[in-house]
C-alpha cells in the first residue's frame, strides 16, 4: 500500500463495480422464473422478483453514489444480446449503469461472431462466462467441458482482446489454479476476479486453501479484484466476518488492483447496500484518503473505462 497521509475519514465518491437489475415479466431470467436451483446463499426467494434503478437508488441513497457497472445477470444464454439492448435502453432512460460486462458463453461455436456483436455496444466494456466449476476441491477435473480447462473455452477466451474486452471470472477458489495457467497464456486480456474468489469456507483450512490460490492469481499483473459478495448463508453481513478476508486480498493484490462493489441486488440476501457500504468504509478507515478514493471509485474508472469527470452523484 500507499504511504498513508492520515486516516481516511471522509466517505469517498463511489463507482460501484458490480450490480445488477432485471424485469421477470420479460420473462428472460430463467433461474429467477422458473424452478429455484442450489444457490450459494440458499433460499432467493426474496429476489425472485423485479429490480430496477429506481428500486437501486433508494438503496445507496446518502452515499456518493458515481456510476454502477451492470454485470450479466443470467438471462436466457439463447438471447445474450437481448440483455445487452435491454441495459442500453435503461441506461439512456435512467442515467445508469455506466458500463457493461455482457454474457457471452466461451465455447460456443459463433463466440468470435458474438463477441463482435457484443463489443459493438458503446456501454459493453467486458464479458462474463462462468465457467463449470466442481463443488470441492477435490473433485476438480482438468478439461471438463465447459471448464476454464476445457480448449474451446480457451480458445473463446484467446480472442478477448481483439474485441477490446475485458474478462469478469467468477469461480470457486479451487479453480484459480487453471485460471492461472489459462490467463498466463494471455497476459493482453484484462482480467476481473469476481466476489473475491467465493471464500464461503472460512473454516482455518478453507481460508489457508483460499488464500494460497488468491496469492498465486495475484501473481499475474493483468488481474483485479472485486471485493464483494462476501456473504455467508444464515449469518448476517459483519466486519467481524469480513474484515479479515478484505485485509488479505489488499495485501495480496494491493490497492490499485481492488474494486468495492454491492452486488446488489443478490447480496440483499445478507445485507442491505448501506450494511455493506459501510462495512467496507470502516474496513477500510485506516487507510488515506486517496487510497479509500482509488479503492471506491479510481480502480472501477480505470478497469472499465468509464470517464470519471462524466460521473456526477446519481
């Protein structure tokens, strides 16, 4: 970190690098709609329902809220650019999100095609495709189709940059190993790590497990981190239970390579966007205050190229 001038005391401007809104009655989120499925936090049921920007704006109202960044929100993978065309219509209506990480599926057989199509949208700065992942450690099997492993995934992967696009992952920690050696072949692919790689075990060896694969992905310079959803099922949001784990990742990654975000809405599920907000603002109070700004705002500018003087309080 920084050399510190004095605590940060002041909350900073806020570019919140990760959030979502839907309309079920499009009839498009089909792990909203239809039969519920295993999720990490358990029960959804509180957000099988519709959330817009106005519903967005209540919830970070007294923060100085900047811009948002609208990550894909699984809707229909049969349709990924009627999720893009969808966003852009909000977004000239309502003022946000300012930028976009759209779905594209790496190994599909027209990926080159849709990315194309993808990055032709002005607010389009980076795609999301997670990737199939096991449901422990020891069960993880390299090349499984549709896995960071797998060739095809790779090969959509390989033609990120000559779109311009970036790459939001999001994966269970067991899997960084492969992310590692798949994004080290890449180094011209910008890279974001989403919800702080899913420390959901925080048991002593979950923790080291989890900690050993963020120190070997820090490794590599193309790749940021976003700290949020960070909840855990049937506990409430606190620093206590978090704290430890934002510290770590500054540590590993360092403040230039961290973003804040909500995950809003699916982290409502623990926690309120002002539990979460300042959860992090008090996480964080040690720190100067252009290190808090870099952390809430500067890093997400800078990662999704969004103009910051564009950015007024929302």
């Amino acid at each position: 970190m920084t050399a510190r001038s004095g605590p940060g005391t002041a909350s900073p401007p806020i570019l919140d690098a990760h959030m979502h809104i839907w309309d079920l009655s499009l009839g498009k989120h089909p792990w909203l709609c239809g039969e519920a499925i295993p999720f990490r936090y358990g029960d959804y049921a509180a957000i099988r329902r519709s959330f817009s920007i106005q519903d967005y704006r209540r919830a970070s109202a007294g923060f100085d809220l900047r811009g948002t960044v609208y990550v894909e929100a699984e809707w229909d993978p049969t349709d990924p650019l009627g999720e893009t065309r969808w966003v852009h219509e909000v977004a000239a209506r309502e003022g946000l999100p300012s930028a976009m990480v759209a779905q594209a599926w790496l190994d599909r057989d027209d990926v080159e095609e849709l990315l194309a199509a993808q990055a032709a949208f002005p607010l389009v700065r980076g795609i999301r495709h997670k990737p199939r992942a096991a449901a422990r450690p020891d069960r993880v099997e390299p090349g499984v189709p549709g896995s960071l492993s797998c060739p095809r995934f790779a090969r959509g992967f390989s033609l990120l940059a000559r779109y311009g696009l970036s790459f939001d992952l999001q994966v269970v920690w067991w899997h960084l190993a492969e992310a590692v050696e798949l994004f080290a072949r890449h180094p011209e692919v910008s890279v974001v790590l989403n919800h702080t790689g899913l420390p959901a075990d925080r048991s002593p060896e979950g923790i080291a497990g989890w900690r050993r694969a963020m120190a070997r992905l820090a490794e590599l310079p193309q790749v940021a981190v976003k700290i949020s959803g960070l909840g855990l099922p049937g506990r409430p949001w606190t620093v206590a239970d978090n704290g430890p784990i934002v510290r770590t990742v500054l540590e590993l990654f360092g403040v230039d390579r961290c973003l804040f975000a909500s995950n809003w809405p699916v982290d409502t599920l623990c926690a309120d966007f002002r539990t979460i907000f300042e959860g992090f603002l008090e996480i964080t109070r040690e720190l100067s205050a252009d290190e808090r700004r870099t952390l809430f705002f500067e890093n997400a500018c800078r990662v999704y190229r969004i103009e910051p003087q564009g950015l007024a309080k929302s």
